[in-house]
C-alpha cells in the first residue's frame, strides 16, 4: 500500500551551467516540483527556507563546490535526512569516494541519460518517503490518529530552530476540552474516545501549513505548533479551532457545560529580537494561558507574546 505520492514531491537541481539546469528541469518537470540554483550558497539558502524531498548536485561549480553543499547539509540534523544525488562527469575512483564521503546516495554522469534519472529519482523519493511514512505512523497518537507527545517533543525542537534562524513566526497553542471529565461521566468512556476523534479530526483541518502540526497532548488536550503566522492571524486560528468544535455540535448536557463540548486554549507567540529563546517557557506560558482562559469561563482564548 502507497501512503505517498510521489508527484508531490519537490526537487532541488543545483547546477552553475544554465544548459544542464534546462535538461534536467525538461526531463523531471512533468514528474515532480522542481526547483532551480545556480551556485552551492543559493543552494544552501533555498534548503533552509523550504528543504525540498531531493536534491540533484553538481560537483564542480565556483565558490561553494557540491561537495561542499553536501557535507554542510549532512551535518546540519535538520536537513541531514535528504537523500543527495549528484551529477557528474567525473569519472575516477578517488572522485567518487569523496562524493559518496561527503555523503551522497547516488550518482547519475553527465551527458544525462533520461531514463537513468529518472528511475534514480523515483527510487531514492520511494525509499525516502517509505521511511517517512515509517517514522510518522510511530509518531502518532493511536486513539485520534493525529501525532503524538513524542513527535511533538522532538519535532518542536525541529521548527524552533528553524523559526529562529530565519526569524519566522512561532506559536505555541495548548487546546482542552471542557469539562470532558463529566462528559465521560455522563455519556461513557466509548462516547468519550469518539469525542476526542471528532475534535482532533476537526482540529486538524484547520493546520494552517506543512510545517504546522496538532499532536495529542495528553488526555483530553492537544497541541499545535505554528509556523509563519503573524499575531492577527494566530488570533484568527484560535477563534477557527474554537468555532469548528463548536459546529461539531456533540451534546453535552452536564453541569457548567454549554450544551454542547466546547475548547478552552492557551497560546504563547515567540517575537524575536536576536536573543535565543526558551522554548520551556513558551510552552509553559501556554499552559498558564489555557488555566487562565478556564478560570474566566471557558470556550475561550488567552493568547500573549512572549518577546525575547
């Protein structure tokens, strides 16, 4: 079973000659998502802001060679999972060890033979996305079939620090349900487990973007991070994820509930000023700001800044 599609894959050709970007865009463009640099520093810039699925390499180019790229991208624990092949006309044995040193998965030479490409291609995106899809179904909750507290542990750590190299935008949003523990009590544990599926489905229809994510936090709260989102429309999201569980319309007739279940939410914004941030005090401030919307009443957002 496929749980991919490769067409959705985007490619990175680096290559300094504007002939052999052309041929090799001509051959995959039909295939995938291809993107073009012409030196080893656009390179570098073009994985940091948008790390693609591959990347395609020349060797020798001006200022930063391929292998250069190569060897900066695979120690970077960021971008080292992205499979690089490079094409090539060397042809010696001292060449290609350095390329597969530097770390490399495959070669295709130059002059390019179309079906040699594109079969080393879809190999290395199968085996590539194959080994995503692996980690990601042990990374995700198995009730509500959104990630997990695990994945959220390691991959906040992930976007952080790519947020913070970039100055993006960075939200921590902490989601419960209200009064769920009488909602158990009163409907039962089964009616429980298919409110809990419902919200998370919900709620994570409204992830704005890739690099966004809702995991289950524990119990009946969940997380999301967001990336790239400016305060307003962090502020917008909040109210979507509030009104898109209300408009699930589940009953919930106990007392101090609404009638029907209902989200309370805390969330902390990162506004960077150069300083390194604590992201255990982001995530702790959105802890304190979901108590914080409880405490007036539930069905609520409390969103802050937390500046740096």
């Amino acid at each position: 079973m496929e749980y991919f599609n490769l067409a959705n894959a985007n490619i990175l050709v680096v290559d300094d000659q504007v002939t052999n970007l052309q041929i090799i865009n001509e051959v995959l463009k039909e295939h995938y998502n291809v993107f073009v640099a012409r030196s080893g520093e656009a390179a570098l810039a073009h994985c940091y802001k948008n790390p693609p699925d591959i990347i395609l390499l020349d060797v020798n180019m001006p200022g930063l060679s391929g292998l250069d790229v190569c060897q900066t991208l695979k120690r970077d624990p960021l971008y080292q999972a992205i499979p690089i092949i490079f094409i090539t006309a060397l042809q010696g044995a001292q060449d290609e060890n350095a390329c597969w040193d530097s770390g490399a998965v495959d070669f295709v030479r130059k002059p390019i033979n179309e079906a040699t490409l594109l079969n080393r291609v879809k190999a290395h995106l199968t085996l590539k996305f194959q080994a995503d899809a692996l980690r990601r179904s042990a990374l995700l909750d198995g009730l509500t079939n959104v990630y997990n507290r695990r994945y959220f542990e390691q991959q906040i750590e992930v976007e952080w620090q790519r947020c913070f190299q970039h100055n993006v935008p960075f939200a921590v949003v902490m989601l419960d349900v209200d009064h769920f523990k009488s909602y158990n009590d009163s409907y039962g544990h089964l009616m429980g487990d298919d409110c809990l599926k419902a919200i998370a489905q919900t709620l994570n229809e409204c992830v704005p973007n890739e690099r966004s994510f809702l995991a289950r936090y524990g119990g009946e709260e969940f997380v999301m991070v967001l990336v790239g989102l400016s305060e307003s429309k962090v502020q917008q999201l909040t109210e979507l994820c509030m009104s898109s569980v209300r408009a699930l319309g589940i009953p919930h007739g106990a007392d101090g509930a609404k009638d029907t279940v209902t989200l309370s939410i805390g969330c902390c914004l990162s506004i960077q000023n150069g300083a390194s941030s604590i992201l255990s005090e982001m995530i702790a401030n959105a802890d304190k700001y979901l108590y914080q919307a409880k405490e007036r009443g539930r069905d609520r957002a409390v969103v802050d800044a937390l500046v740096q």
